[in-house]
C-alpha cells in the first residue's frame, strides 16, 4: 500500500531547529542553487543578468530593512540614504584612496552601521509615527552633505567606483558580477536565518511583540533596537557598495526618499519575514520590467500616456498594487504561500 505524508514530525530539538527540515526541502534547496549559480546565467542574455543583479542587490537592502521592521517593529524611512553611505563611502575609498573592493565594501557595511546607530540614538528615546519622521529627516540630512560633499563625493557630476578585482580576477561582466552578487544574496540570507535562531534574533522578537514584557525579562530593549538599526544599515552598507561597484559611477538621483518607501512597499507586498522581502523583491522588479515592456503598448493605446506620462502611471500603478495588499492580502505573499503549502503538507487531510 503506498504511504501519503499527512505532516512532518520532529524527534529531536535538532530537527525542530533544522533550517532545512526535510529531504524534499534538501531537494529544492539543491535544485534552487543548481538554477542560480548553473543554469539561468547559461540562458540569460546581459539584460536578464542585469536585472537579476539589481534584484539580488535589492534583495540584500530589504533584509535589512526587514530586520527593523518584520523583526523589532519599528518604521524607518531612510533606508536608502544609508545604501547611499555605503555606496559613496566604497566608491571614494576605491577612487580617492585606491582600496580594492574587499576592503572597501567592510568599510563601508561598518560604516553605514555606525551612521545607523548615530540616527537610531536619538530616534528610539521616541515611539511609533515619530520613528519614522526622524529616520525621514535623517534621509534628507545625509543626502544634503553627499551632495555638498566637494571633490569627495563630487556632489551632481557623480562619484566613479572601480571595477571588483580579486587576485588578477575582474568581475567586469554582468555574467561574472551575477556571480558575485548571488554569493552575497545566499551568504546573506543564510546569515539572516541563522540570527533568528539565536538570543539576539529571539531579543528582536520579543521586543517587537511586546518590549515592556521583553524589559521585565531581562532584555535591555534600548540595546536590542540601536543593534538592530546598526545591523539594518549595516546590510545597506553592503547592497550600496555592491551598486556603486557594478554601476561604475553613482549619483545622488539613485537613492531617493522613494526607493526607501518602494523598500517598505516590498515588505507589504511580500510579508514582514525572511522569505516574505525576497518574495516581495522580486514581485515588485518584475512587475516594473512588466510595465516596461508594455509602456510602448500603453502609448499607443492611450495616447494620453505617451512620453514622461508613463513613468507617472508606473507611479500610480505600484501604487495601487501595495494598497491592493493591503486591503486583501495584509500579511503577504509569503503569508498565502503558506497556506498553499500547508493543503499539500497536510494532504490527505488538510483540516
């Protein structure tokens, strides 16, 4: 008779903790990274790498993002102003100073972490709504010196960043980028999922459900916050540097108060967890090379449409797509995948 699965039962607290708790999972787990690192960069063209290279950059940046947000609760909308930190700070160090790129992006994940705490200082002895507003006028602080940086940061014209080097190996492609940025994803990712299995992931936790409770437990709840927007900016640090260093030159105009709000727009859309902001990434880059591709359609359709008009209705259309979230689906993609999922985990008995 053939046996069906009707649940996963653990024997062990290790196979309660595994990260990886099954061998279906081992599977797709393997299978995922056979596409990654094997068979999608074999069959994308430059454009494709292209995008998947911003994907994963951005993917880094929201996890960070997700740290303040999915794990201890708080709103900050200066996230990329802290990318931008990390971005100048590497392409300066590889320009002015001539470091290469395994020196600089530590440098600049370290310091955009230390800019964090300066900001989260101030920022957590305040509550709620007014979090937000002072991470939002920190955005605008850090983008005002950038800009009046002088030959540091060569204010409009644009600072230039070297190309990534490592031992006589160039990463002067995107398909040799692709490879380096996916490493970052997955290190980063693993990473990630491992902090919230520790005290400091189980601190982010309690402090985000309740930190009165957390601070009659023991937990110093002012600590837990400042580390993690040291953490949070530290990852910014890190998507930024990687951008400065694939683009080759970066500007102001790249990191505006909107990227930080699309972050926050990922995270509704994907869920405030792990896999909830990769899913959110994704969705959200994928539906812009939607809208991209069919702008010349639209134009042509609706003349009213044509020209710069586009980019305002990618506007309005995003944001539409976030408040259809969070009307219907509030908890997520990652939320509804779950779901999914439980009615073949469960199978034959769903209920």
């Amino acid at each position: 008779m053939l046996k069906k699965p009707c649940g996963t039962f653990d024997e062990t607290y290790e196979q309660d903790s595994a990260l990886v708790r099954t061998g279906f999972r081992w599977i797709m787990l393997i299978l995922l990274l056979v596409f990654l690192f094997g068979l999608f960069p074999l069959i994308a063209g430059n454009y494709l790498l292209d995008v998947a290279i911003n994907m994963g950059i951005f993917v880094i940046a929201v996890l960070g993002l997700q740290i303040i947000v999915g794990f201890t609760g708080q709103i900050s909308m200066g996230h990329a102003a802290f990318m931008a930190v990390g971005a100048y700070m590497s392409a300066a160090l590889s320009t002015h100073v001539g470091l290469p790129f395994w020196l600089t992006l530590p440098c600049a994940a370290l310091g955009s972490g230390i800019l964090g705490i300066i900001v989260a200082m101030p920022a957590l002895k305040i509550r709620g709504f007014y979090i937000a507003v002072t991470t939002l006028a920190a955005h605008f602080i850090i983008m005002w010196i950038i800009l009046h940086g002088g030959n540091i940061t060569q204010g409009v014209s644009g600072l230039p960043a070297e190309e990534v080097s490592f031992f006589g190996f160039v990463f002067d492609s995107e398909l040799r980028f692709y490879y380096l940025a996916m490493t970052f994803v997955v290190v980063i990712v693993f990473l990630t999922n491992n902090m919230m299995r520790t005290k400091t992931g189980r601190s982010f936790i309690a402090v985000r459900d309740n930190d009165l409770a957390a601070a009659f437990m023991g937990i110093n709840v002012f600590k837990t916050k400042v580390l993690a927007f040291f953490l949070s900016s530290l990852y910014a640090g890190i998507a930024g540097s990687l951008l400065a260093h694939y683009q080759g030159i970066i500007t102001v105009e790249q990191f505006t108060l909107m990227d930080s709000i699309w972050m926050l727009g990922m995270l509704i859309i994907g869920g405030a967890t792990i896999t909830g902001a990769i899913m959110g990434v994704f969705f959200l880059k994928l539906l812009h090379q939607l809208v991209l591709f069919l702008a010349p359609w639209l134009g042509s359709v609706f003349p009213a449409l044509e020209g710069s008009a586009v980019a305002g209705f990618v506007q309005i259309f995003f944001g539409t797509v976030i408040l259809l979230f969070l009307v219907f689906e509030p908890r997520g993609l990652f939320h509804r995948w779950q779901i999914t999922l439980s009615t073949f985990r469960l199978w034959p008995f769903p209920y």
